[in-house]
C-alpha cells in the first residue's frame, strides 16, 4: 500500500503509518547499514586499542592480540548478522500484518514477540560467550 503500518499496539492493531517508500527506507537502513555499522564501529575500535573486555592487558598483550582481535571481529559479525535477521523478521512481520488488503493492517503479536524473545536469548549468549572467552587468564583456554 501506499501508506504502510509502521507502529503497532500490544494488541497488533496499527498506530502509526508512514509513506511505503519512507518505511522501505528506514527498513532496509535497520536491516543493513545498522548492523554494519555496528559491526564496522565495534572491529575499529578493537583496532584503536579502544576494547573493554575483561583482562584487557593480558587479551591485548602481543602474543595473544592478533587472535583477541580476530575474535572481537568475529564476535562483532555475529551480533550484526543476529541484528540483521531480526529486523528482516520485524520486516517480515509488517508485510504479513498487510496480507489482507480488505482489512485494517494486524500485527500478529505472539508470532512478533516470540521473535523478539528469540533475539534477546541470542543476545544474551552473545554477551556470555564474550565474557567466558576473556575470563581469567589463568583458567582460560585459547
């Protein structure tokens, strides 16, 4: 349609709408400048020497950095790729919630929210792999 469902209530009713071409263009800057920018500003960082990670001399020191910083590169791709498909899923969900072109625009909400839930469970083993992969150096394996 001309003039897309771009916000949804808790009940899946539309609340907000937007030009067709401005919301392809906010979705396709979330589903793929967003999460390469992320990506693009987390790897130079790690570059700069600008990383917050637990035990960052020892992670950082020569021996180990050019593997940390393969890692964090890694890492920071994974995230994006993890972001990338839950805003193609978010994406996925409007077009769906737009099927019907003899109704009011409907976002199913469990489909979404059990979406969302997978996203926040993926972010957070993300984040945990972070942390036991620079944990004490004593007890770490490479």
């Amino acid at each position: 349609p001309d003039r897309v469902a771009s916000h949804f209530g808790i009940s899946g009713r539309a609340d907000g709408f937007m030009p067709r071409e401005v919301f392809l263009a906010l979705m396709t800057l979330t589903a793929s400048v967003l999460p390469a920018a992320l990506w693009w500003l987390q790897v130079g960082s790690a570059r700069r020497g600008r990383v917050r990670i637990p035990h960052a001399a020892h992670w950082l020191a020569p021996p180990q950095r050019s593997r940390t910083l393969a890692y964090l590169a890694w890492h920071a791709a994974a995230f994006s790729a993890g972001l990338a498909t839950f805003m193609v899923f978010v994406h996925w969900r409007v077009v769906l919630a737009h099927a019907d072109e003899g109704a009011a625009p409907r976002l199913a909400p469990w489909p979404f929210f059990i979406g969302l839930g997978v996203f926040l469970v993926f972010t957070l083993a993300w984040a945990l792999a972070l942390q036991r992969r620079f944990r004490d150096p004593a007890r770490a394996q490479p």
